[in-house]
C-alpha cells in the first residue's frame, strides 16, 4: 500500500496554485481575447467570455444580478432599468480599456 505524505500534498497543492494564479490566468486572459476577437467563436463563447471579463473588471458582479422576469410579467419601470442596465454594458464593451 501506497503511503501519501500530507506535506508533500499540500506542498504540491501550494505549487499548482501558485502557477494557476500565474500562468494560468495568463493564458486564460489570452484566450478570452482570442475568443472575442475572432469572428467565428460561437455566441455562447463570446457571451460568456463577456460575462466573465465584466465580473473580473468589477463592471458586472453576479451579486448584483437579480432574478430575471419573463418580459411579460415586467412593469415598465422594469423594462426600462434593463434597457438602460444592457446599454451602460454595451457602451463599456465598446471602450477600450487597454488603448
């Protein structure tokens, strides 16, 4: 029988951490930008890439995000905040935060 050795566990652990939040989220941040710049990626992709660089930016927290209503069941004071909600984000993916 194998014997495991809880430093050498956690050591490994630690290391691999280490180079997710190195390294990993390098080439994480490099494929969300080849996905958003490539024409071809499929919507699902894109959106959710989006979301992801919205909540990371502090643009969007999913905190802050309430059940949505179906459309029908929405007064219009409600239509109107998510109309403006959808307008403030696409004026912030339109800004280029790098330029």
């Amino acid at each position: 029988m194998i014997e495991h050795d809880d430093e050498e566990d956690r050591d490994a652990l630690a290391r691999n951490i280490r180079r997710i939040r190195s390294k990993g989220v390098e080439l994480a941040t490099d494929a969300a930008f080849e996905i958003l710049q490539n024409p071809n990626s499929p919507a699902q992709a894109r959106s959710a890439t989006i979301n992801a660089i919205f909540r990371v930016a502090g643009i969007v927290d999913r905190e802050d995000e309430e059940p949505r209503s179906p459309i029908e069941t929405m007064t219009r004071e409600e239509i109107a905040e998510r109309i403006e909600m959808l307008e403030r984000l696409k004026a912030a993916n339109r800004q280029d935060p790098f330029a």
